[in-house]
C-alpha cells in the first residue's frame, strides 16, 4: 500500500498506529541495524513465530515503513524512512505549537501577576 493520494494525517496515524506495538518496534530496529532481512531471518531474532513477523511486515508496510522486495525466492524487508521522517516533522511541529502555546499562558500569567501587585511608593 502506498501513501499516495492519503492526506498527511492519515499517513501519520498509520505510522502512530503501527509504532504502537513493540514487536513492530523491534523489527524496525532489526531492519536498520541489518539493512535488509527476511520475515525468516528476523523470526529467527525474536520470540515470535515466521507467520507473526510477516503479519507485522504487513502492518509496517502499509505504513511506508518498509518495503519489500522479492529476491528469487526470498523477500528481503528494508526500513523506508520517509513515513518515519513525516510523522517526526509532524510531531516537532506538534511540540513547537504547544511551546507557542504555554509560552503565551506564561506571558499572560506573568502580566496578571504584575498587574496585581500593589504599587510600590
């Protein structure tokens, strides 16, 4: 599945979505520590079945996050950071909202608090 035609929120909730379980976290990891792997090899490397991985491949990979392709008869899984980068900038963008956010609050508070006191002779 592609992120063409999705708008950016959809793809990011994809990516949320998947990086919410820790056996697709741990693929990630696997992934980009190695380069590329088989569902084969990566079962081999956690406490989960071949049949597990691949469910988890498949979730990976509708949300751009690896992509697989077909050598011989293996298919080797490799990391596509551009989903994991989008979400990255939506979430710094996220937190640089609420910055400008709190920092208003504070300015707001600070000014009623120094509206507030007496005057000073």
């Amino acid at each position: 599945m592609t992120q063409e035609g999705r708008g950016a929120g959809g793809a990011v909730d994809d990516v949320l979505a998947a990086l919410a379980d820790p056996t697709r976290r741990r693929l990630l990891d696997l992934l980009a520590a190695q380069g590329e792997a088989t569902a084969t090899t990566l079962a081999g490397r956690l406490p989960v079945s071949r049949q597990a991985v691949v469910k988890h491949l498949a979730v990976l990979d509708a949300a751009g996050l690896v992509a697989g392709s077909r050598v011989g008869r293996e298919v080797r899984y490799a990391v596509r950071p551009a989903a994991l980068d989008a979400t990255a900038r939506w979430m710094a963008a996220l937190a640089a909202d609420w910055d400008r956010r709190l920092a208003g609050i504070k300015r707001t508070a600070e000014a009623a608090e120094r509206d507030s006191r007496p005057d000073e002779p």
